[in-house]
C-alpha cells in the first residue's frame, strides 16, 4: 500500500452450549469477520471505514443463536436473526 493507507483485517470464532435443565443441550457456534481501511487525507485529517459481519449456527428448531455484535455505546442490540452487519465510516481531524 501506501504510507497513508492502513489495512486491518479480522476473524473471530465463538462456541459455547446450551442446556435446558438437562432436557436437551445445544452446541451455538458464532463467526465474526471485520475488515477496516484508514486513509489520510493529510496530516492531521483521515477517514476510516470498517465493516463487521457475524454469523450464528448452530442450535434447534426451537433455538437458532442470535447474531449480536459488540459496540461500545450500546445503540445497537442483538439481531432478529442469526445474521447481522455492521458498517461505520467517520472524518476525523485532530486539533
């Protein structure tokens, strides 16, 4: 790339397993992709991109994982499905 060009990229996997009072037990899998750009504009200006996708398997009929994925303010909550993607773009300029 180039000096004002930065790249990230990032996977994450998650399993854990559910239990209904010993009933039946299901074994949730989740599979988070992230890729982020960063491009200065100039010395103190930049712009960012990034983009967060999750997938959730795994479960039963009764039970299929909701996808949910992390924000540090809290205006996002989990997804009505086991799917769910997140975008974000910003300017920043430093003072």
């Amino acid at each position: 790339m180039t000096p004002a060009l930065a790249l990230g990229a990032a996977y994450t996997f998650t399993t854990g397993k559910i239990s209904d009072f010993g009933l039946s037990s299901n074994t949730l899998k989740w599979h988070q992709f992230g890729i982020q750009a960063d491009y200065a504009l100039s010395k103190r200006t930049d712009f960012h991109v990034e983009t967060v996708a999750q997938i959730g398997s795994g479960g039963s009929e009764n039970f299929t994982p909701l996808a949910a994925i992390a924000n540090s303010n809290g205006a996002f909550g989990p997804s009505s499905s086991s799917r769910q993607v997140l975008v974000n773009t910003s300017i920043r300029h430093r003072f």
